[in-house]
C-alpha cells in the first residue's frame, strides 16, 4: 500500500458539508465512498442524485462532480469507478460514469461516459487513447491492499 495511505480514514462532514481537508459535498448522506480514495482541496460535490466513488479513486483540488446542473436541468448519478484518476480544476456532470483506471486530463469537462483503461482530456473530454497495457499496470499496482 501506498505509504500516504497508511494511516487513510474515511471523511467527515461538519454542518456545512466540510470535511478536514478542505473539500465539500452537499448531500453527503449520498456519497458512497470506497477505501484509499483522495480528494483534492477545494474541491466539490453535489451528491443530491448520488455519487458514488469507487477504491483507490483520486480527484485533483478544485474538481467538481455534480448529479444535477442548473443550466440545462439534467440530474443522474455519477460513478467513479476503481482506481481513475481526474486531474486539477476538472467538472464531472450528472450521470456520469468514468471508468476504472482511466485518466482524465486536468481542466477537463466530463459530459458523457468515459470507457476503462484510456486517457480523455478536453473540453468536452474525449477519449484520446486507450492506456498501454505497462501504463495500467503501473496504475493497478499502486492500488494494491
């Protein structure tokens, strides 16, 4: 295991959704949590519709994930499955699935499902590639319990 997982506990919540380690979700009475999972600072999410965020997941600082959007009145779960990986400042929208051990780009839009095992980046994300078969083990070794 990973030694910045040593000592993992699962977050709590004050009042206003804050947890020790200065992110947010509204809703947290939604959010299904898996062990080893690590988010950024300053990040936020809306588990209004229910998120769930599978093991090992990491989310960079200021991410969004949000199960209901204002703009266009969409509301849907959203999973992140084992193991992905979303980099800095990107939105995940409502009724996402991202798949296990992908990586999404920083300052990234995730308006659709994106597939296990790739890279997508962009605004919208698109699938650029899938991952090379050394670059998934190096991600699932990392994740070992």
């Amino acid at each position: 295991m990973e030694k910045r997982f040593k000592n993992w506990v699962p977050p709590t919540f004050d009042a206003q959704g804050m947890t020790p380690w200065n992110w947010k979700c509204q809703h947290p009475g939604h959010l299904t949590l898996g062990k080893y999972v690590d988010i950024g600072a300053f990040s936020y999410l809306n588990a209004k519709y229910g998120i769930t965020i599978q093991d090992w997941v990491q989310l960079g600082s200021h991410c969004s994930v949000y199960t209901v959007s204002t703009i266009d009145d969409k509301q849907g779960t959203v999973t992140l499955m084992r193991n992905c990986r979303i980099g800095t400042h990107s939105s995940v929208m409502p009724g996402v699935t991202v798949g296990e051990n992908t990586l999404i780009g920083a300052y990234s839009f995730v308006t659709s499902n994106i597939p296990k095992n790739t890279l997508a980046f962009g605004i919208p994300a698109k699938v650029r590639r899938p991952l090379t078969k050394e670059e998934i083990e190096k991600l699932t070794s990392e994740a070992i319990e």
